[in-house]
C-alpha cells in the first residue's frame, strides 16, 4: 500500500512541475543554430546600387557559411534583386552557363521573371541551381514560385564580385521585382518577412 501511495504522489508531483514556457523568439534561436564563422571588415565605403546595403568604412560584417535547417516553411527575410543589372548583382547568376539557363538571360528579363537568390548555406553549393520554390508573404498571405538562379553570398562581399554590397546575412531570398509583385508586396519598403519551401 505504502509503494501505491508513493507512486501516486510521485505522478502528482511531476503533474505539478510547470511546463517551460519558450517565446516564439527562443524556439527560433533554438531552430536557427547557425553562427558566423568569421567576421568581414570593410577599410572604405564603396558605391554600390543599393545605398543602405553597401560597405561602409569601419563596417564590420558577420560571414556565414550556414543558413538556418530548412523546414516545411522556413522563415525568411526577402529583399529585392533586378537580376539585369551587373551593379546591383555583381558577377553574373552563378547558375547560369555559356549565358543561358532555360528561358533566364544576362543582362536581360531578370526584372520580368519570377526568380530569386538564396543565401549561401540554403543555396548549398549550386545544389538549388534552378529549383522551383515557393514563397508566401507574411503580411498579405499570397504565395507564388520562383526559380533559383544566385546565390546571395554570406560568406564574402565588399568587393566588385559582390557589387560593393555587405555579405548576405544566413536568412535572405533575394527576389526580383516580379516576386514582389505577385506577393502584392512594393519592394521599396526593402525587406519582407516571408516563408519558402521547395517544390
């Protein structure tokens, strides 16, 4: 009777024992277990399409070589890439050859097509090269697909390859302007907060 009564308030007492309570931003710090390797430091600022990502003297920039694990819907920021322009994108689309991948030219309709770069741990190494995703806005609840064809590199960046821009940070997808506009999104407020997975 005496060992009844002893698992009996052994069961109750575990009952009793409050379930830790993790924020939203604990359980993403917790899914996002990528940390820079290295860290980049800019010695000028340099001129670059996009003024509010470009190297500033004295810049010191986290390298990564890491993305967070990818999910069913993996959270993202996206900002805007015309894709047609070598001073906003720097070297041309990595997974572009001789100049022509499927239906995407460079310089040419980058601005037109539905594509995206993604940072470097989620591009893998040209693994993702012309993969389909998914994308859906947070703020307007549309969805559409895009392809990939760059990767946004967080491993390196102030310098002509990289158009003179900061390296990525581990979390981008880099879109076109006809992302934006199927997400119903104005890509002048230059980041959205957005969800991908891979088709």
């Amino acid at each position: 009777m005496a060992k009844i009564s002893l698992q009996i308030t052994t069961f109750l007492l575990v009952l009793s024992i409050p379930k830790p309570n993790f924020s939203a931003t604990t359980r993403l710090r917790f899914l996002a277990s990528c940390e820079p390797y290295d860290t980049l430091k800019s010695d000028k600022t340099l001129k670059c399409d996009a003024p509010d990502v470009c190297c500033k003297a004295g810049g010191v920039y986290d390298l990564y070589n890491c993305s967070p694990p990818l999910m069913t819907s993996t959270p993202a920021i996206m900002t805007e890439n015309n894709f047609t322009d070598p001073a906003d994108t720097g070297d041309p689309p990595s997974c572009i050859e001789n100049g022509d991948m499927v239906h995407i030219d460079y310089p040419g309709t980058g601005a037109t097509e539905k594509v995206v770069a993604l940072s470097t741990g989620w591009y893998s190494n040209k693994k993702l090269c012309k993969r389909q995703i998914k994308i859906t806005a947070l703020k307007t609840g549309k969805s559409t697909t895009a392809m990939v064809i760059d990767e946004c590199a967080s491993d390196a960046g102030c310098d002509q390859k990289h158009a003179n821009q900061q390296p990525c940070r581990n979390n981008i997808v880099d879109a076109s302007p006809s992302v934006w506009k199927a997400l119903a999104l104005d890509p002048d407020i230059g980041e959205a907060k957005i969800t991908w997975s891979l088709l």
